[in-house]
C-alpha cells in the first residue's frame, strides 16, 4: 500500500523519470544501432576486423557499470552525456555481433543465386542478406534495450537522471517504497520495449518470412 500511496501521490514525478529515462535508453540504443549495424556489416566484407572489432566491443561489456561510469566522469564530467556514452558502449557489442552473425548465416546458395540473376552487391545486401538475418540483428537490438533499461538506473549514479534517481534516494532515506517506485516501472519499460520490438521486428519481416520469425 506504501508503494501505492507512493505513486498515487507523486504522478508527476514518476512520469517525468520515466520519460527521462526512456530518452536516456532511446538515444544510446539508437546512436548504437546507426553505428552498430554498419559495423556488424563491415566486417562480414572484411573478416580481418571481425576478431578485433567484437573483442574491443566486448572488453566494454567486461567492465562493470558503475566503474566504467566512474571512469568516464573525470574526462566527461558529470550528466546524461556521461551516461549516454556508457548505454551507448555497453548496446554495441550484441548489436555488431547479432549482425555479423546474422549475415554470416545467410545461406551461400541464396547469395549465389541473387548474382545469378544480376544483382549487385548492394541489392544483395539490401533484398537477400538484411532480411534473412533481420530475426538475429533484431534480437540483439532487443537484448540491448532490455540490458540498457536496466543498466540505466545507475545513470543517476552520475547525475543522469531517469528512474536510477528514486532507487538511490530511497536507499539513502531507507525508504522501500520509493525504491520500488523505481525498480518495478524500469522492469515494466524492459518487457513493454522487448513486446514493441518483437512487433517491430514482425512488421518488417517479409510475409514470407514471418512464420519463421
């Protein structure tokens, strides 16, 4: 009932964290799609890049989040840029690597047979590989939002905001329900986002196609 009260009282509030919170996640997780899916494609071309590129991708994710935010803050400086580079750094590497992997496991005999029929590279890419491989390179978006939902929370650590702001203060003020006012709408943003893009990810999965999706 505490919790209830809690929300009942504070609308604002909460709305307002939320909505800073979803601009944090929104803008790491789509500046890493933009750079992410290039990259994943790049390397497909050039597989001498694969190996360093998804090893630097992944000494990110080895370094845990409230060190790398700590890291970062006396280059930085304290904010949503801080934490936006971080969201950014840690969405990377499922997003290149579902990409490459996707690619890759398009099948030889489909590629061969869209230059058969005189298809450039580029028409390749753009009718044959991108959407055999859209369910991995989609899955890897999903786990990267869901991942930088949760991890958001701690950009209050650094003075980003979002809903990380009611979960640090009420662990100062030993007070469960505002910790909870944050924690329980985060996990629901996390499920809301991964329903929105497995619909996302089914609109633009060719017809043919969705029944495998």
């Amino acid at each position: 009932m505490s919790l209830l009260n809690f929300l009942k009282n504070n609308p604002s509030l909460i709305f307002n964290l939320i909505l800073e919170h979803l601009q944090l996640t929104g803008t790491a997780i789509l500046s890493a799609i933009v750079i992410g899916v290039p990259l994943g494609i790049i390397i497909t071309r050039y597989k001498k890049l694969a190996d360093p590129i998804l090893a630097i991708a992944s000494i990110f994710q080895t370094i845990p989040s409230i060190a790398f935010f700590g890291l970062l803050i006396p280059i930085l400086g304290i904010g949503k840029r801080t934490a936006i580079l971080v969201l950014f750094l840690y969405a990377l590497l499922p997003i290149v690597k579902n990409t490459y992997t996707g690619i890759k496991e398009v099948s030889p005999f489909m590629i061969d047979a869209g230059r058969g029929m005189g298809m450039t590279n580029m028409q390749i890419l753009r009718m044959v590989e991108l959407p055999q491989s859209l369910s991995v390179i989609m899955a890897g978006v999903r786990i990267a939002t869901v991942i930088n939902i949760g991890t958001t929370t701690i950009a209050a650590y650094v003075g980003g905001g979002g809903l990380g702001e009611l979960i640090f203060r009420g662990i100062q003020m030993y007070r469960n329900e505002m910790i909870l006012a944050g924690a329980v709408p985060a996990a629901l943003l996390a499920i809301f986002a991964d329903k929105i893009l497995g619909y996302v990810e089914y609109r633009l999965m060719p017809k043919g196609l969705r029944k495998k999706a």
